[in-house]
C-alpha cells in the first residue's frame, strides 16, 4: 500500500468523501502527469520564467499525446521554484523546491 492509499483510507475511516474535481471519462479522456522535476530535460530557465511559453509548452504536451486533462503532482521536487525569486530567499534553510498541492490543466 502506499502512502496515498494509508491517507486516503485514514481519511475515509474519519468520514471524509471525495470527489472529482473535473467530469472525466476513463474510456475517452486521456491523462496526462506533467514532470516538473530536473529530469524533464525539456524545462529550461527561458521557459520556465515566461509564464505564457511555459502554458504553451503545457498545451503542447497534452496535444503531442493526445490527453485532454494534464495533472502536476504532490511532492515533487520542482525546478521551476528553483528559477523564481519568489521561492528562493538566499537562505537555503527555508528556501522551498518540493510542490505542496497538485495542478490540473
């Protein structure tokens, strides 16, 4: 069992229900995990610092496989807060590089 299934059952036992965020069809739509780590070769400085080519690169992967959800994931050691001034204080004890939600495109 992994961790999301020991959270997701600890919060069922607790009365928690879930739901879908978005209406999807697992017979017709298609999901895409969009990897924001340092092996995604593909994210450079250039793109990840301008938010309109990084939203095109994002669209252009889901048309490239054909998916019409695309989903970032929890925890993942991200290198765009790595180029962003807004995650990174000088301080490397509270700078922050590991993402704490999860993003749906």
């Amino acid at each position: 069992m992994n961790n999301n299934s020991k959270l997701v059952n600890a919060l069922k036992k607790y009365g928690h229900d879930f739901f879908n965020v978005v209406a999807f069809d697992k017979t017709k739509d298609s999901l895409l995990h969009l990897n924001f780590t340092a092996q995604n070769y593909n994210l450079n400085n250039t793109l990840l610092s301008d938010v309109n080519l990084f939203s095109a690169y994002i669209k252009q992967e889901l048309a490239n496989h054909n998916c019409k959800y695309g989903i970032g994931g929890y925890n993942e050691d991200r290198v765009l807060y790595k180029v962003h001034k807004h995650f990174n204080t000088n301080n490397a004890e509270v700078n922050r590089t590991i993402h704490l939600g999860i993003d749906i495109w």
